[in-house]
C-alpha cells in the first residue's frame, strides 16, 4: 500500500474515533441531563408563546439524529391561555422527535433542525368573536431592533407529521377544515432575506373542506396526495404555493395558491386545473348545494377544467368560484333529454356582478359555441346565458336547419306526424328555469318550414308540400306564407296570435288565433276529421307534462277564428262557388258566421253553429237561399234523405229561409231523422217531373193533362221538421196540370197524413184572367176531389178519397 494512503486511512480513521468520542460524551451528557434539558427545551419552546406548552418525558434517540442528539418528547399539549373558556387544545401529541444541533448543545443553547409530530391532533379554533386559541404564538415586532444579547427563536429546518388530525375550525366564519394526515414530509430553507421556502410531500383525506358549513364540504372524503412547493415572504406576509399535481381521489389536478396573511383575515387565491375528468367525479368535489345542482346533468365523457376558489378566513359566505369547462365532441344528459356530439366552452362564476356579493342570485353560467344534436336534429346557440341560480333564467339565440321528419323523435306521432320537408330555426329565447328545465320561454325569432308532409293525427287530416313561416315577436305570434295541401285542396293561408306565449302556458284555452284562409279549391271530405272525436284525447297538462303534451293540449282548447275565402268547395256532390265565412273553432265545436257561397246558379247565406258531443256533431243552422236551382240543391244535399220526392222531380228556382237543427256523423253524413225546425220557401219558374205519386193518381183523374211536366207560376210554402215528420201548413199550389190545397204531416216513416183538396177544373180555362180576385174566386169552381195520402200496406204512399175530410180539418 502506498504510504499516502496509509496516512489517509489514518486521518479517516482518527476523525472517526474523534466523532465517536463525542457522540458518546454527548450521549453520556444527555443521560446524565435529562430532566435539565427537558427543562431547557421546554422553555425554549415556551419562549414566544402566549399559553403553555408541556412535555411528559423525554427519550434520547441518538442513532436517529447521528451524529446530531435527537430526542423524542412524550404526551405532548399546547394550549393557549384562554383554554379554559372554549377547551380547544391547540396541540395534543402522543409523541414529537425533535433532533437538536450538536455543536449548539455545546454551546448552551438549543437549535432545533427537525421536528416530527406523530400520533397528534391539531386543533385551530376561532369562536364567534375572532378570538383564535392561534394567539399562542407571539407575532414579532418588526419595529423592534434585535438585541444580540437575546437568544434566537429556535428555527426548525425539517418536519414530518404522521398519523395526525388536523383541523381548522372557525365559528365566526362558518368554516371548517378537516383532515386526517396519514404521512406528511417537508424540508424548509431560511434566506437571509427573511420568510422561508418549503418543499412538502402529503398524504392525508380530507374530511371537511367547509368554506361555509352552512353549505357542506368541497372535496370530502377524497384522498390528497402529491407534493408542494411553498414560499413565505417574512415582508409581504404572502404565502405561495407553486403550481403542482395533486391526485384527489383517483383524479390529478394541477392546484397553485396563494395565501395573504397581512390581512386580518386571511385572503387566499387557489387555481386548479384537470384536464380529464368525468362531470359527476368533479362535481363529486364540490359543496352539496353545487353538487345536487350538477348532478342533473352528466357529460359522458372526460372534460377539461379550470377553477379559482377565492375568499378569506375571516366571516362571510361562500368563496367566490370562477369555473371554465372545455366540452368537445360529448354526449350531454340533461333533466330534458340528450344531447348528442356536444361541444361548447362554458364558465360558471358566483360574483357575476361585482359588489353584489357573492351568492345564488348573483350566480351566472354562460355557455359559448355550444353545439349538438338533440333527438338527432343539429343546433347550435352562439351563447347561453343563464344567470341568478335561485331563480335561474336562461337566455340565448337557437339556430338549426334539419329535416323536419325528425321532429317526431321530439313529439312523437299521436298527435303530428312529418314526412318530408325541412326546417329552419333561429329564436332569440329567454325562459325560467324549474328544477333545471326551461319554463314559459319567450321566444323571438323565425321558423321557415318548406315542402313538408304532415299527418294530424287525432283529426286524420294529411297535408303535402306544406310551408309554413312562423314570426315570433316579443308577445305575439305572427303566422305567414302557409301553404297546406290535402289531397286536391290547396290552402294559403296567414294568421297571428296575441299574447301567444304568456297564454300557452297559463290559460290555452284563452288563446285565439285569427286566420285568413285563401284557397282556389277545398274539397272538405279531406277535412271531415274535424267532424270526429278527437284520437286520443288530449292529455290534461300537469307540471311533468312535456313539450309534445303541451302542445297536444294547445290544439284541442284554443280557438281558432278564421276568416274564409274560397274559390270553389266540393264536399260529396255540392259545389260552390265565391264562398266567404268567419268560422270561430274551439273546444267544443264550430261557431258559424257571415258565411256566402254562389250555388247552383243563386246564393246561399247562413248562420250558425257545430257542437262536438262524442261521435256526432249537432248543428244549427240559419239559412237564406235566392235564386238556386231546386234542381241541383236537392242533389247537393242528397235530397235531405227523402226517398219520394228527389232532385229528378224538381225545376225553379228557390228562394227559402231555413231555422234548421240536426246532427251530423263523424263520417260527415246527415244521420236519419235528426232534422228538427222550420223551412219556408218560394219556387218561382218550378216544374214537378215525373212525381209518380201524382201521375198515380192523374192518369185516372187527368188522362188528357201533362202529368210529366206540371208547372208553377209561384210556389210558396212552410214546413215544419221534426224528425222523422215534416209538417206541411196549409198552401196553395197553383200549377199547370191543377190547383190544389194540401195540408199535413210527410213522414219519411209511417205516419203520412196529407190532405188535398183538388178541384177538377182544368187550369188552363182560367189562364186567360188577368183580374186576380176573379181568378182567385173561380180557382175551386166545380167539382173538388177531397183526397187523402196515407201510408199504404206496401210501405208507399197512397192516395184515397177522404170520407173523413171533415174530421180532418
């Protein structure tokens, strides 16, 4: 071996003995001093403290600290000097190791470099007044010079906590913070600029994170681990936490803050970060009045997000929240539905407007670039705004274009089914929010609908290539460039509707839309599902009740006033021409006014009214007809269900005023002897053609008159409907073939009994008297046949003489 690394070895080997030397002085010093040192410590650390802090023991644990002596103190508690009004022990340890500088030993003093606390509650307590039992430690006065003469304070260099409670709890504040520390390691650097730097490794759960515990707790129950990085500024009194990642739970967060503690309540600033989380771990994080809000949503996958948690220690309410939330391309569930390829950048902030405090009502979420697809329809809302979460109220602009066959994923087809078409839509909306749905919205905007098939379910009314134009203002609704096909029917139509959106939640029933209808041809056996009871019944509307629901409800209590002009209108065998009404449609049936319609060469006016009752519809009618050809108004109306006396029999022209009532399937047809009122008519220019009852009768009585064509200068008349029976007051027919008085009951039945009382005297004789009295008294000269029509055994009518006229009479 070379002779330097002998004597290298021999140096080595001297120091050690040297150091072994001492440590066992040191060792052998700390034995025989156990009691004065314990005393020694105690009072170094009593030093500063307003309280006291006492040790039950003391241990040397000489290989820990090697080659300094460490120490481990024994039942240790700290309690401020009014412990015994509120009995909160600041600090109450089983066990503290605390390692002390060798070289300071020797010196006479006590430089304590590291500290661990194990098996230990930490309790910081401030009551409703302020006071905190943190008055235990003496601030410094900075004003006062040091006196070299004094000791320095002991100054602690690295610390561990294991196995420790430690909470913060202040009643003035309504703030509570809780934590169980499994293992807690820091290394703490003093520059001799004043303050400290702090490297820290934690691990703890956090019980309570209660910045109001009026609220609940952020983050409870989850696990913190990670490490920090913090600074104090012995000047500014700034305590910073270096940006670093923290796993909470199984998520990392990258979590910075700031702490000012020149305040008198201390401020604080905490930034947090995540940049993939799941919506209900997050909101899992957070206070219980936050969480049950959010928990009515979820994002089915990962989000990125930012918070600032802002506030003081000192009393007050929440800390002011500021949230970001980046979406993209996620599936959203909301109380409403879901919305599918979900994106958007939202921010949640609980100080939205400033000096107004921080609170529900001053709460606001706003959502920008928000787009998705709902029930497969894609939109988009430039931004949502929603704000005061006491009474939320949302606003925003809603856009979409989509095929309109996809609304039936929306309002499902019992009561509008679509086919093609498309739609367009932007609405500026603002509505109440209840348990998270929108309430009432009011809506302006358009809605441009082109091209579309639509199936009225419960009416079985089906329209082609509708358009439909909707203008939403303030209040109103405005309803323009409709058109609606029905088989061969075309519809234009326009209308509005006041106070639509106020009314459609509150009062449906009071809605009234006003239309104006144009068409150049309505064929209206393709709207005779109007007739029918409504399939199925519209639900009646409760607060769970959905848009689909509502709007169900909508169509079967509003009321529709419409102002009609028409072309021409077929309905089985009826045509008219030039027709006007004003139809007033609700719940319960059709009120009819001011209708005219040109047919059959005359005019048709009436009044009136159709009432909805099951499967049947009762109306009334009042009707004023000039000028129509008898002929084809009896083959319109089917002949009114008289099998006798049809549209074949008949010529002139009619002029009648009817008071009539009656009852019309759900099909459309006039059902059987439901006829009930009065009919009075005048036929000028009117034939009877062919009317075998009378031929019957005048082949024998008139073998040498017309009995094919009998003509009337002027036929005046009144019947009486009821029913089955149609009473015929007494008249007077004047004709070509004879005069006849007729009186009595047609019965479309049994039941007939009409006299007549002809005279035999042919007509023509008297064609030449221009006197009308003359002409008048002459008209029943002769010989008169007292006829009788009854029911015959066949079911016919028969016509016999009356041996009973007087009886009759």
């Amino acid at each position: 071996m070379p002779r330097w690394s002998k004597i290298t070895l021999k140096v080595i080997g001297i120091l050690i003995g040297l150091i072994l030397i001492i440590f066992s002085a040191l060792a052998l010093y700390v034995n025989s001093n156990k009691e004065s040192l314990l005393q020694t410590i105690t009072q170094k650390l009593n030093k500063n403290l307003n309280g006291t802090l006492t040790i039950g023991s003391m241990e040397p644990t000489f290989l820990r600290g090697f080659p300094g002596v460490s120490i481990k103190l024994l039942k240790v508690t700290m309690r401020d000097s009014l412990w015994k009004n509120h009995q909160h022990t600041l600090l109450d340890a089983k066990e503290l190791e605390v390692s002390v500088n060798t070289l300071s030993l020797l010196k006479g003093t006590v430089e304590i470099k590291k500290i661990g606390i194990n098996d230990a509650a930490i309790y910081l307590f401030t009551d409703s007044n302020g006071y905190s039992n943190t008055a235990i430690f003496r601030k410094k006065d900075k004003t006062k010079k040091k006196d070299d003469s004094e000791s320095s304070s002991p100054e602690i260099r690295k610390f561990t906590l294991n196995n420790v409670s430690f909470v913060v709890d202040n009643k003035k504040g309504h703030k509570l913070f809780q934590f169980e520390i499994y293992d807690l390691k820091g290394n703490i650097d003093c520059p001799l600029l004043g303050g400290w730097d702090a490297e820290l490794k934690l691990k703890t759960l956090a019980k309570s994170l209660a910045f109001n515990t009026r609220r609940g707790s952020f983050i409870k129950d989850k696990l913190l681990e990670g490490p920090f990085k913090v600074s104090y500024n012995d000047n500014s009194g700034i305590v910073q936490v270096a940006p670093n990642t923290l796993n909470i739970g199984n998520d990392p967060f990258i979590i910075g803050a700031k702490f000012d503690t020149s305040k008198e309540n201390t401020e604080f600033t905490i930034n947090i970060e995540t940049k993939n989380i799941l919506w209900r771990d997050a909101s899992a994080l957070l206070a219980p009045n936050i969480t049950a809000k959010l928990n009515m949503f979820d994002l089915k996958q990962p989000i990125h997000v930012y918070c600032t948690l802002g506030g003081n220690m000192g009393p007050g309410g929440d800390p002011s929240i500021n949230v970001k939330a980046l979406v993209k391309d996620n599936t959203l569930t909301t109380p409403g539905g879901v919305v599918d390829n979900c994106s958007f950048t939202g921010q949640f902030t609980n100080s939205y407007i400033s000096g107004k405090g921080i609170s529900d009502e001053n709460s606001a979420i706003k959502l920008f670039n928000f787009k998705g697809s709902y029930a497969q329809i894609p939109f988009s809302i430039d931004t949502a705004f929603i704000n005061n979460l006491n009474k939320p109220i949302a606003t925003g602009i809603f856009k979409s274009q989509f095929e309109i066959a996809k609304l039936n994923n929306i309002i499902g087809e019992e009561m509008l089914k679509f086919g093609k078409g498309t739609a367009n839509v932007k609405l500026a909306y603002r509505a109440d929010i209840v348990d998270f749905q929108l309430t009432k919205p009011y809506v302006k905007g358009l809605v441009d609908i082109q091209n579309a098939d639509v199936s009225y379910v419960p009416r079985k009314v089906n329209f082609k290539n509708t358009a439909i134009s909707l203008n939403f203002t303030d209040h109103d609704l405005y309803i323009k460039n409709i058109r609606l096909q029905s088989g061969k029917s075309v519809v234009f139509m326009e209308g509005s509707v006041g106070n639509f959106l106020n009314l459609y939640y509150t009062d449906p029933e009071k809605i009234l839309l006003n239309w104006k209808i144009r068409s150049p041809e309505i064929h209206l056996g393709e709207f005779i599902g109007f007739l029918g009871t409504r399939k199925p019944k519209a639900k009646k509307r409760t607060r769970q009740s959905n848009f689909s629901e509502n709007l169900n409800e909508l169509f079967e209590k509003s009321q529709v006033n419409m102002n009609i002009k028409v072309d021409k209108i077929y309905y089985s065998k009826f045509l008219a021409t030039n027709a006007n009404a004003d139809l007033l449609l609700t719940e319960n049936g059709i009120a009819i006014k001011n209708v005219s319609v040109k047919h059959s060469g005359g005019s048709v006016s009436l009044n009136g009214s159709i009432a909805q009752k099951g499967s049947t519809n009762n109306f009334k009618l009042n009707t004023v007809i000039t000028n129509v050809d008898i002929k084809n108004f009896f083959y319109s109306f089917n002949n009114f269900g008289m099998k006798t006396l049809t549209s074949k029999n008949l010529k002139g022209y009619l002029f009648s005023t009817t008071n009539i009532s009656g009852v019309i399937s759900d099909k459309g047809n006039l059902l059987p002897n439901s006829l009930y009122g009065s009919i009075a008519f005048n036929l000028k220019k009117g034939a009877l053609l062919s009317f075998d009852p009378i031929k019957n009768v005048g082949k024998f009585a008139f073998p040498f008159r017309d009995l094919d064509n009998i003509t009337f200068t002027n036929l005046n008349g009144k019947f009486d409907v009821r029913g089955q029976k149609i009473t015929i007051n007494p008249m007077q027919i004047n004709s070509s073939l004879l005069n006849m008085d007729i009186a009595g009951i047609y019965s479309m039945s049994t039941g007939t009994n009409i006299t007549l009382d002809i005279p035999l005297r042919n007509p023509k004789k008297d064609a030449d008297i221009t006197d009308k009295d003359e002409k008048r008294a002459r008209r029943m000269k002769g010989i008169v046949l007292h006829l009788l029509a009854t029911d015959g055994e066949d079911g016919k009518i028969k016509i016999k003489l009356n041996r009973n006229r007087d009886k009759t009479k």
